[in-house]
C-alpha cells in the first residue's frame, strides 16, 4: 500500500472574492477591491470587461473591471498573521502561498517553526484556523514549512501500515497519537482498500486521533465502517 495518496491536493478550496467596478482605470478599480476587502492592493488581479467613452472623449473615459482576490479572503488574512509572527520573532523566514493555497513559512529557522513531531507548526495551523476560518464547512487552511507535510505524509503512511500488520497480527484495536484531520485523512485512507482492517477517529480537537481495529474476529467478516476525519 505505499503508493497510497490522500489527495489532499484536489481537496475543496475556499472561494476567490470578485466584484466588478466601474473606474476611471485598472488601478482605481485594483484601490476599491483592496478597501472593500481590506487586502493590499498587491493581492488583487483585475480583468477589463468593457470601457466606456463619455462625450467623445472630452470627460475621460469609463471602465467595468473585474477584480478578484489572488487567494481566498481567509488565506490572504492567515498570510498576513504568519508574516507579522515571523516578523515579531526575528526568524529567517519567508511566508508565501502556494499554488493549492497552502501558506508556506520557509526559510533557515524552518526547523524553529515546524517544532519537535511538527507540534509547533501544528500549533499554529491550528490557531490560524480558529481564528480566521470562517466556519467549519470552509476548507481548512494549511500551513507547511521546508517540506514538512510531505515528509510527513510518508512518514504516516509508514506507520499506518505497520500499525494495520500488528492488528492483524494480535486482533486487537491500537489507538494513534492525536493528529490534525489531515495527518487523520492519511492514516484513513492508507488503510481504506484493507478488508481486515476498520480505522475510526475519536475524541475532540484538537486531541482527536485515530484507532485501528480489526474489522473481523474469524466468526464472520463484516464490511469494515468508515468514520469522518
């Protein structure tokens, strides 16, 4: 099973902000979505759909122009916080988004911000969450570091197949340090096409984790239960 993925790449995202704005010019509409939205205006691509002459010209000209966020609202705003923490904690760090969202701190503190087992970047993901997720129906944001998350994943599903063999072996359920609802997806996932196998999460964030179990006890094989991350 090690060529398991939890395609959290194609997860859901969060929607990009758009409006149309009659303007003068690009920059004038670039200025309104950046103070409707209160992001900088670095944060805001525009698309001219029409321009409109006034007069043959003589007052100026009139445009509709499309503008929309780079980002979700809500990554823009995590973004921000991060850069301002790492600004505050004098780290070498840069923070950027990535092309599925996920806000990247990378730089040579990496190691300061991912902490020892990742428990500081999870600390963090978690805080930006509670803060600036607007409810639990929105994607999660994601916060990464130096490669952390996909060190991380190979690292889960390694140990999800490790743990599936010792339950198979000694019929009994083994329960898993707490993880976030990704590190979760992966163990769940790794093991979903193992018939013997049942993994269900429990408990409440952010001390939620998983237990693996034997999904038959050699009377008669049920169809193993697959629970929310």
């Amino acid at each position: 099973m090690s060529e398991v993925r939890t395609g959290e790449k194609n997860a859901p995202r969060a929607e990009k902000e758009s409006m149309i704005f009659d303007a003068p010019d690009v920059n004038s509409a670039k200025e309104q979505a950046a103070s409707l939205w209160k992001v900088s205006s670095d944060d805001i691509d525009t698309v001219v759909l029409e321009e409109e002459k006034r007069l043959f010209g003589l007052l100026g000209r009139k445009l509709k122009v499309r503008a929309t966020t780079k980002y979700p609202l809500m990554t823009i705003q995590a973004r921000d916080f991060a850069a301002l923490l790492v600004k505050q904690s004098e780290l070498d760090l840069e923070v950027s988004v990535d092309a599925d969202d996920t806000i990247n701190i990378d730089g040579e503190d990496s190691a300061i911000i991912i902490g020892r087992h990742g428990e500081t970047l999870k600390a963090l993901e978690f805080l930006t969450n509670l803060i600036y997720r607007p409810d639990q129906s929105m994607p999660k944001i994601r916060l990464d570091s130096g490669g952390y998350r996909a060190r991380r994943e190979e690292s889960l599903i390694r140990l999800a197949e490790s743990v599936a063999r010792e339950v198979q072996h000694k019929r009994v359920p083994i329960p898993l340090e707490p993880m976030s609802s990704w590190e979760r997806r992966v163990i769940h996932m790794t093991l979903q096409g193992n018939p013997e196998i049942t993994t269900t999460s429990e408990g409440e964030e952010p001390l939620r984790k998983i237990v693996v179990s034997p999904s038959w006890r050699g009377e008669k094989r049920r169809t193993p239960r697959r629970h929310r991350s």
